[in-house]
C-alpha cells in the first residue's frame, strides 16, 4: 500500500527553513558582536596614542618648536576620532543608554573642541598654549576612564551594529603611519598641507586644524577658517 509522503516533506521543508534562519540570525548576532569588539580596540588604540602624545608634549613644555608638532598630531588625531563617534559610535549605542553616558561624552567633546579651538589660533610660544594642551589632556583621560569604564561596555552588552563605524575606523589613514608630505604654502601664509579624513579621499589640513563639512557628511572636506582671511594690509600681495 502507497503511503503519501507530501505532509512528511512539507513538514520537513518548513523545519529547514526555521534552521536556516535561526543560523542566519545568529551569523548577524555574530558579525554585529564582532564588529563592536573591533571597534572598540581601535578606539581605545586612540586612546593609547593620544594619551602617549600628552605625555611626550609634558617633556618638551619649555621647548614650543618641538611642542608645536605634537599638539597638531593630538589635535588631529581627537578632533577625528570625535568626528567617527558622534556620527557612528554614539547614535548606535545611544537606545540601549538609559544613564545619560552619550549626552556627558557629547558634553565633554563640545569641552575638547573648545580647547582645540584656541591651541589652533596661538602661536606655539604663547604662554598659554601649554597650559592649554594640559588642560585639554586632563579633559581626554577623563572623557577616555569613562568611555572604557561604561560606554564601551555598554556597548558590548546591548550587541550594537557598529559596522559603519569600523568601516570608517578602518578607511582613514593613519598619520602617524603616512610619510610626511610636502609642505606648501597657503594663501594666508601659515603651512599647510593635505589631509585624509574617513572616507579615504582627501581634506584640508592646516596648521594642526582638521575640518570637516560635520558629523552628517564625512565625505566632504571644509578649509580651515584661516584660509578665508584676507592678507593683512602690511604684507603685498603675489601678482
């Protein structure tokens, strides 16, 4: 006697497809998991470097021509780093946050800024352009205790898709690793030279400052402020 085997199949069939979406659903779990831990060791070798350059810029204090390089590194370098978090790190992370830890380190990136800010307008023998970079420096080890303390952890417990983020961490260049290029001169008359930002292609980069068009559009680059300025009356113009 021929036995139908339709309903055996059917129910065979169905219980493959559960399968197959249970491993594709942990192969996503998986990946978003993986791509969280590997950004956050790429933050946190920022972290690492900058808190090294804070520390180099302690030994040359009373020396501002070999300060001066190491305050522009460490400009670039926070003023990047800020730039991926608050446009990746933070909106991702910032549902699962019911401590207020994403608005503190906005606080506390808006603080930098600022510091930033008045470190690109001094002339490296300003008196005050030291105390600045340690105040900034004492600003960055507070904001990178917590970030590592609490966001970070946070971070891996609520299992955030940080792929973008390690997208963008990954494609920029480092500055440290890159040959130093050419130096040209710019229409203020301050050195200036190219820059990569995020996306790979290159920004304006100018004396320590690093813009960007914002945390909505990395692929596009703005030029520093000081190029907007029209020569001083003292210097002639080039014909």
């Amino acid at each position: 006697m021929n036995r139908s085997h339709a309903p055996k199949s059917g129910r065979s069939t169905q219980g493959r497809a559960v399968v197959r979406n249970r491993a594709q659903g942990a192969t996503t779990a998986q990946d978003a998991t993986t791509y969280t831990q590997q950004v956050i060791d790429l933050l946190t070798a920022d972290h690492a470097r900058v808190k090294k350059l804070f520390s180099r810029g302690e030994k040359v204090s009373d020396d501002p021509e070999a300060l001066q390089p190491i305050v522009e590194e460490a400009c670039d370098a926070l003023t990047l780093h800020a730039e991926i978090e608050e446009e990746f790190v933070y909106p991702a992370v910032e549902p699962a946050d019911d401590d207020h830890l994403i608005a503190e380190a906005r606080v506390e990136h808006n603080s930098a800024k600022q510091l930033i800010a008045e470190l690109q307008s001094m002339e490296p023998d300003d008196e005050r352009y030291f105390a600045t970079f340690k105040v900034l420096g004492e600003y960055v080890k507070h904001h990178v205790k917590e970030e590592e303390g609490e966001l970070f952890p946070l971070a891996r417990k609520a299992k955030v898709d940080l792929e973008a983020a390690f997208e963008a961490l990954s494609a920029r260049a480092p500055l440290s690793a890159a040959p130093p290029p050419a130096r040209t001169r710019g229409s203020s008359g301050r050195n200036c030279r190219p820059e990569w930002h995020p996306t790979g292609r290159p920004a304006h980069r100018k004396s320590g400052c690093l813009r960007f068009q914002g945390p909505t559009d990395l692929g596009r680059a703005r030029s520093c402020p000081r190029e907007r300025r029209e020569p001083s009356a003292g210097i002639a113009r080039s014909s």
